[in-house]
C-alpha cells in the first residue's frame, strides 16, 4: 500500500513554491536563503529522507512560514478553518 504525501511534509519551502493558491504575503513573499544556510551549517543532525523526524521538521518549517507570513490564514492550506469551527 502506497500512501502520497502533501508537498509540506517533503518539502521545508512547500508553502513559499505554492504558486497556484490565493495566498496573500503579509508583506511580501519571504526569502528563506540566509536562515537555511544558517541551519545547514549549525544542524545536528541529518535527518533520512521521508523519515517521521525528517516529516516533522519540514511540517513544523511550513507552518511557521505560514503563520508567520501569511496575510489571511482562511488561505493556509495547512489550517482546516471549517472542521475546526463545527
């Protein structure tokens, strides 16, 4: 049994690729470079791709992206804005 999973697992800049959404940049689309240059020196660990911990971190990256950057969450496909409210 094969499972896909969502781009934000696999990949830790998956929010700031989503081009085809209607997302809104509370200023403008946020540049990532020097910060992941900075984990890729100081990191500790090198996580096996696909891995659970190696899922963990790129969920957790995407989700600070959005909630951080992005202007109207209802737009964050990360946040189920209706199962929550019902």
């Amino acid at each position: 049994m094969s499972t896909k999973l969502p781009s934000y697992v696999l990949d830790p800049d998956a929010v700031l690729k989503d081009i085809s959404s209607d997302i809104k940049w509370r200023y403008s689309l946020p540049n990532y470079d020097k910060p992941n240059q900075l984990f890729q020196k100081h990191k500790s660990t090198n996580h096996t791709y696909g891995s659970l911990e190696d899922i963990v971190q790129n969920l957790v990256k995407n989700w600070e992206k959005g909630l951080f950057y992005i202007l109207f969450l209802f737009t964050f496909y990360l946040i189920d804005f209706f199962r929550s409210i019902s």
